[in-house]
C-alpha cells in the first residue's frame, strides 16, 4: 500500500461524527450514521450480484461505533452498536466516501446516494456495477 494515505489518528469529534487524520494532512468527518449504511460486507451488500442487502431504514439514527481497530496496513474494523460486527473499512475506501465518490450499488432500491458500490472494479467488493469488467 506504499504512497496511499493512512489515519495517524481516528477518534470522535460529536455525537455523530467520526473524525480521522491522515498521514497526507487531510482530515475527514464521516457521519456515523451514514458510515454503518454504507457497510460493504456479505450480510450488507450480496457478495455476487453487489445489490444492496441492508436498506439505510435498517439502520437506526441512534448506532454509534463501540470500538474501532485497524486491520493490517489497509483497512479498519468497526463493531457496532447494533450488534453488526463483521464490515470492514479500506482506507481507499473511506477515502472515497470523504469524497463523494461513491455510486449506490446496482439494484439498490431504497439505496442512499453515495453508498454502495465504490466504482473500483470489485477492490472493495461487491463488484463495480459494471458488466464489461467481470468483476462484478
């Protein structure tokens, strides 16, 4: 993962907010709520087809982080106050919900705009959405 940013520091910075620093000085809020919807593990989003499994009405406004710890050099692992502990969080991909570059997952009904499927071939799971790459 050499060159890819990294977080120095994750703690929270509100009720709802989730902040973290990067070793590239950027500094990014994810809204807490909105981070567990957009979960991309197997019971949230269908391994085969990447359709959206969990719908955002799943998930209540009052779900926090109970702990955070870090998987590897690459990602991070966030138990949740719902009880869902199984998602895990590239930092490519925490990066790309920062900025908006998420696309909702095919077959979404019920899906929010920016989440679901990140557009990067399957790297995240769940495939790109596009079916001329096989990925997905």
């Amino acid at each position: 993962m050499s060159g890819n940013p990294v977080p120095v520091e994750i703690k929270q910075s509100g009720v709802r907010e989730l902040r973290i620093s990067w070793n590239d000085g950027q500094v990014n809020d994810f809204d807490v709520v909105e981070l567990r919807r957009s979960c991309r593990c197997a019971a949230c989003v269908d391994e085969i087809t990447g359709s959206q499994i969990l719908q955002p009405s799943q998930v209540g406004e009052e779900v926090r982080p109970q702990t955070i710890r870090q998987v590897g050099n690459y990602a991070i692992q966030v138990n949740w106050s719902d009880g869902h502990t199984s998602g895990i969080f590239t930092f490519d991909y925490l990066r790309q919900i920062a900025q908006g570059q998420v696309v909702p997952p095919p077959n979404g009904a019920g899906a929010e705009p920016g989440i679901g499927s990140e557009g990067t071939h399957g790297k995240q799971g769940g495939g790109c959405g596009d079916s001329s790459c096989g990925c997905g």
